[in-house]
C-alpha cells in the first residue's frame, strides 16, 4: 500500500479547498440560511409538520443532501479533471498508484470537504429549528456513505468530461432535479398518485429517506431498503471506476 | 560487464484513429548509461518513452526496468523511474518546495528528507522554494519539473526533450546536471532533434524515425559515421573520370561530371583539403564555385534507411 503516495494526493486536494476555505464556507451558510426563510419561515409557517416533526427541521436532511450531492460531486470531478486539462496527469499514471489508492486519495478529500460543509449546514439549522437526532452515529455513517458514492460518481464524470461544461452538465440536469422531485423538501406521501408510485423509481428519493430516517427515526420507505439502494449505488460508483482504471479509459491512449 | 537497467521488448503501438507510432522497438539500457534517443518530430520518441512510463498502453510487447516488468509489477518498476515530460505541465498554484515534496510523497516516500534541498540546491531553486511556479520563467519550470523527476531518488531518469526552449546558459547547465547525475549512479535517457546535442551528452545513441529505431551504436562510432561534411567544386570543364592524379583522395564526381564531390570527416586533424587543392592547381583543373556543407540530420536519415533498405 502506497500510503505516502495516497496521503500526497489528499494534501494537495486539501491545499486546493484551504486556498478557497472562506467561499466554500460561507456558501452553504448563506444558502442554508436563504432556505430557511424561504421554506421555514415563510413557506414553513404555513405548512403543517409532517408526522409531528416540524416543518422546518424535516427540511434539514434534504437541505444537506443536497448541498452534498453538488459539493462531492464538484469537487471530486474537479480533482481528477483539473490534472487532465493541465496535464500534470502524467506523473499521477506514472506513479507507483494502485487505482484504489489513487481513488482513495481524491475521494477521500472530496468527502472529507463534503462532511465539513454538511457539519457547518446541520450547524447553522441549529439557529433556525429544534433538532434532536435520533440516531447520530448512524446519521454519521449514512452521511459518509452518501458522500463517498457521490464524490465515486464525481470522480468518474471528471474522468469522462472533455470540458468544464461537460462537468456541470450532469450535476445540473441529472442530480439536482432527482433531489428535488426526490422529496428533499416534502413528504412522499403528499404526493397524488401516480406520482408517488413514479418517485419510488428515483434512486435519490431512497438516499434522501434513508438519511431523513437516521434524524426522526422514520420514514416514507423503510430504512433497509434506503440502505440497499445506497450501498447498491456506492457498489456501481465503485464499479465504474475500477473498470475505468482497469481498461485507461479516457486517461490513457 | 555491463548490467541491463532497461529492456524493451517487441514493443510497438499503434494510436486509435491514429497511425502506427512506434513500429516493433527492442532496445536494452545499461545501468549507468546516458542514453540519446534522437529523431525528428513525430518519430515515436514520446511515444516510447510514454510506454515505458506507464502513460501509454503498448499495442504490444513488454518493457523491464530495473529487473521489474511495467506492467505486472508496476509499483516497483515505477519507483525505479523518474520523467520529466516534454510538455511544460505544472500546477500553477503549487509553490516549488510543495510540488515537489508532493513528488516524493507519491512515489511513494516520505516528505521529510535532507534529499529535496539537495534537489533544488542542485538546480538552484533553492532560493525560489516558496515562489507560486506561475511566478516563474520557462526555464525555472522546466528545473522544477526536473526537481519533481529527481526527488523520488529514481534509478533511470527520462528526459523528454530537457533542452526545447531553453537559452544556452541553461543548455549547458543541464548537460552538467545530467553528467552529474551519471556519476551519482544514475541511468539517463534523453530525446532530442539535435545530433550536437546527442553528441554532448550521450554515450551511446539510438536513431528513430517512423517509428523504427534504425540504428543504436556508440555516440563515437556514430559520430564518425555522421560527423561527415561535403565539398562540392563546380568544375570549369566537365570530367569523364577522375585523373590518377588524384587518386590520393576519395572523390566522385556528380552531376554528370560537372561537380566534384569530396566527402571527409570535420573532426579530423587533416581534413586533406589545402593539399588537394594544390594538387588540382598543380593538374590545371579550374573550378567555378566551391562550396562546403554539413549532413543535415535529414541527409543521415535518408542515408541509414538507404543502407537498410
Ligand atoms: N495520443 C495520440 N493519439 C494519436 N496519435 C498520437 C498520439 N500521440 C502521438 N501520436 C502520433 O504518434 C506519432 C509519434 O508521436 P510522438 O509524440 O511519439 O513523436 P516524437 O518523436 O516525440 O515527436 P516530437 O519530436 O515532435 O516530440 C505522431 O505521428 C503523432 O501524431
Ligand atoms: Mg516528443
């Protein structure tokens, strides 16, 4: 196991978030906070609590989620895209790396910066709503769960992506809708059939459930179901990019 | 005897979409050798190198380095490598000390080591440690990248091309760097376009071109073989044959007998030339023009694929 080598790739990923520490911060702060204006305090006070649990604090899973599917996704993406569009790549495909220790390092640096914003997110929900999770260790797991998976997905669309459009494309059409038609900010059981029927087909709805369970200990699908769907989604992220180590797919010629 | 640090293989490679690049190559390294690859653009010298690397996949063949096969036994292979590639590639924002600390680190070391300030006191980058590489000139990055290459302590150091775009000064700074390095044990291998440049550096040279390694030899037998300069004399009147009188000298005549052609070696003491125009003065043999010229890199290519062929 090439430890030093993993270590060197977490460093610099981390060198490059410290140089924007203060955006990347203040971001999900500023959002979280338009949020909850928005949903909680203006929409919110309108809306009845879903299952006894306030409106307001049945949005902060979501809210999280959603920052995180972006930030993992983005910074992921960027990591391995970055050294393409330069070409410093050579010396990461000439180094004594393993995929998995490559993957490790990138992947790893990517959710260490998603589970520091979604720590910040939960923070600042604090100052707008009454929160007890139920679960916290599990909430932590499930969390690092989901940030893994999405920083996978991110790390083989930079791989994919010929350009910086291509990088935004997907995150922007594919995963923020799916998140929000996935029940981020509303209860599944609001929803008229047949649409409800269709959203048990949106794999992000699972992942935003899941995690909404580990808060309230309850949910609109059961928990082992969430939790298959997610564990399946990490496998196929994983999947993918062994599979496009093994072959050099779009890294080598 | 000399020990084999690098043994390629069968190796060839053909792009996707793309041509052949490297026709099949075999080609043994030894351990403490300084290597030349030259060959004009589009030969197949990145191409070879890349393979051996890691960075391009071979259509076929195998590459050893250090007694390691690259691509069963990659990791201990790669250890024993350091590039530095042709294209100035850098991350801009790194400062020098970070790059290449972050160098040493994913080869596999650890960051901490006396042996990086060597480095960079060896390519006088030391006083530049903390500069941003944007901040810095073209040479500096080519020195940084060099820096990065070394720091790993790698057995064989490749060197893509180290002296494209660099002024004299630094031309003949990396010369002293990469004899420096042969004598601390290390094995070079270099490309360039230019046999002067082959010629400084090298001990023994390979020619590619199309792909095809046409010739590896000593750099002194190749030398003698291509440090060969050409005199033409446009003769007043035509010849049909060259007098016995001159027979001293190995001429031919071309151009239907209006040119005489004398091909000599440029490093020889006597180059035989005042003598031989003595001796047409003294034949009244009366000459229009005379003109002198270097075989071009072009010339020795057409030259060894002649022989080849
Ligand atoms: N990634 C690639 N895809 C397709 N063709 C390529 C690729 N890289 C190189 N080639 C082609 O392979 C051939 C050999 O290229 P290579 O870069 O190895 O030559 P070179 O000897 O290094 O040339 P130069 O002196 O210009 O650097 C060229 O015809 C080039 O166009
Ligand atoms: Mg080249």
């Amino acid at each position: 196991m090439n430890l030093h080598g993993i270590w060197a790739i977490y460093r610099f990923e981390m060198a490059r978030f410290g140089r924007t520490i203060w955006t990347s911060l203040a971001t999900p702060v500023i959002t979280t906070t338009l949020y909850f204006i928005v949903f909680g305090a203006a929409i919110g006070s309108q809306m009845r609590g879903v299952d006894g649990i306030s409106y307001g604090a049945f949005i902060v899973p979501g809210l999280m989620l959603l920052t995180i599917f972006s930030e993992s996704i983005f910074n992921a993406s960027l990591g391995i895209y970055m050294p393409k569009f330069t070409g410093t790549i050579y010396e990461l495909l000439s180094a004594p790396l393993s995929p998995i220790e490559t993957v490790l390092g990138y992947v790893g640096a990517a959710a260490t910066k998603s589970m520091v914003i979604a720590m910040v997110i939960f923070a600042t929900a604090h100052l707008f709503v009454d929160l007890h999770v139920a679960h916290p260790l599990l909430m932590l797991l499930y969390l690092l769960l989901v940030t893994a998976s999405f920083a996978l997905f991110g790390f083989c669309l930079g791989i994919w992506a010929n350009g910086f459009e291509q990088l935004q494309i997907i995150p922007l059409l594919v995963v923020t809708p799916l998140t929000f038609l996935g029940g981020a900010f509303y209860s599944l059981d609001v929803l008229p059939e047949p649409w409800r029927t269709v959203t048990l087909f949106n794999p992000v709805a699972y992942l935003i459930n899941g995690f909404r369970w580990t808060f309230f200990g309850q949910s609109d699908v059961s928990f082992a179901l969430c939790v298959a769907v997610t564990l399946g989604f990490a496998a196929l992220c994983l999947a993918a990019v062994v599979t496009i180590f093994r072959t050099g797919w779009r890294l080598k010629s | 005897m000399p020990e084999p640090i690098l043994t390629v293989a069968g190796v060839s490679k053909t792009y996707k979409n793309g041509p052949t690049a490297l026709g099949t190559v075999d080609l043994t390294v030894n351990r403490g050798e300084i290597f030349a690859l030259l060959g004009p653009n589009g030969a197949g010298k990145t191409t070879l190198i890349s393979i051996i690397c890691g960075i391009v996949t071979p259509s076929a063949g195998t590459v050893t380095v250090a007694g390691h096969d690259v691509t069963r036994d990659y990791k201990a292979a790669r250890r024993a490598i350091g590039l530095v590639p042709q294209e100035l590639a850098t991350d801009q924002f790194e400062s020098v000390l970070a790059t290449v600390t972050f160098s040493r680190r994913l080869f596999g070391r650890s960051g901490h080591s006396d042996y990086i300030e060597q480095v960079l006191r060896d390519l006088s980058l030391w006083e530049k440690r903390h500069s941003k590489i944007k901040d810095l000139s073209g040479g500096m990055k080519r020195r940084v990248l060099i820096a990065k290459a070394l720091a790993h302590e790698p057995q064989i150091l490749f060197l893509d091309e180290p002296t494209a775009g660099v002024d004299v000064a630094l031309r003949r700074d990396m010369w002293k760097l990469v004899h420096r390095l042969r004598e601390q044990g290390a094995t070079i291998i270099l490309t360039t376009h230019y046999i002067e440049e082959a010629e400084e550096m090298a001990d023994r040279v390979g020619v590619i071109t199309g792909g095809k390694l046409l010739l590896v030899e000593e750099k002194n037998a190749l030398m003698a073989k291509l440090g060969k300069r050409q005199m033409d004399l446009t003769l007043v009147e035509p010849m049909t044959a060259i007098p016995a009188a001159l027979s001293d000298w190995p001429l031919t005549l071309e151009d239907e007998g209006h040119t005489l052609r004398y091909i000599f070696d440029a490093k020889a003491e006597d180059t035989g030339i005042p003598r031989l125009l003595e001796r047409l003065a003294q034949q009244h043999i009366a000459f229009r023009d005379l003109e002198t010229r270097k075989s071009s890199l072009e010339d020795i290519f057409v030259d060894l694929v002649g022989e080849r062929a």
